[in-house]
C-alpha cells in the first residue's frame, strides 16, 4: 500500500514538472507581439495627443476673438513640433502632404516669420507639400 502512494506521488510530481516545462517554453515567443502590441498603444496615445493639443489651440483661438483680440494682427507662435508629429502619424505620401496642409490651415495664421520658414522645409522633405507650400506662401 505504501509502494501506492509513493507511484502516485511521484506521478503527480512528474506531472507538475511536465506542466512546467510545457508552458515556460512559449513565454519568450510572445515578446514580438507584446512589443508590437506596446508600439501599437504609443502609436494611439500620440495621436490622440496630437489631436488634444489641436482642440486645445482651436478653443484658444476661439476664446481669444471673443474677447476682441485679433490673433491675425500680431502672430503668437505656433508649434511645428505639433505640425511635424501630424505628419509623422499619417499613414502614406499622400496622406502626409494632406495631414501638413490641414494642420498650416488651421494654425498657419498664428505662426511667426521663423515658424514659416520652419514649415516650408517641412513641406518640402514631403512628395505632396505643394499645396502646403501654396498655403505658406500666402501666409507670408
């Protein structure tokens, strides 16, 4: 009876081992996905970054012409990074040329001299700048 329990014991021990080994071996091949799964989340939280800060400088500029001030009189600045980071998150040539143009629409006006010249080399490293391009010059 006791030659039993000693089978069974070390049957169970046998068991468990084998569980061990079979589900710590897949452990290293899920680190691509995982990476790729972290890269995705980076990708999602930058541009709903991106368009935060869009809607925070949209509601700025709107609560700045209801109390009478012209932005359009003196430029404030504008922030190229942002206008970089829209065009770093469009997918395709096309869609990057498109991401600038939309972006220098809605804040081109507020930009300075030197922010200006900023773009239009950005606009110019894109195969599709040339409507942006178009834009900035008439800003200037």
């Amino acid at each position: 009876m006791n030659s039993f329990f000693h089978s069974k014991k070390l049957l169970l021990s046998m068991g468990c081992v084998a569980t061990l080994v079979i589900f710590s071996g897949p452990l290293p091949a899920h680190e691509p996905r995982e990476m790729t799964r972290m890269q995705q989340t980076i990708d999602i939280l930058t541009k709903q970054l991106a368009d935060a800060n869009t809607k925070i400088r949209r509601l700025e500029a709107s609560v700045s012409s209801r109390r009478g001030r012209t932005a359009s009189a003196v430029p404030t600045g504008c922030d190229v990074g942002d206008a970089r980071a829209n065009v770093q998150l469009a997918d395709g040539k096309m869609a990057e040329g498109e991401a600038l143009e939309s972006w220098i629409r809605d804040f081109g006006k507020n930009c300075t001299p030197q922010e200006l010249t900023q773009l239009k080399l950005l606009a110019n490293e894109l195969f599709y700048g040339q409507s942006s391009l178009d834009l900035i010059d008439l800003l200037r």
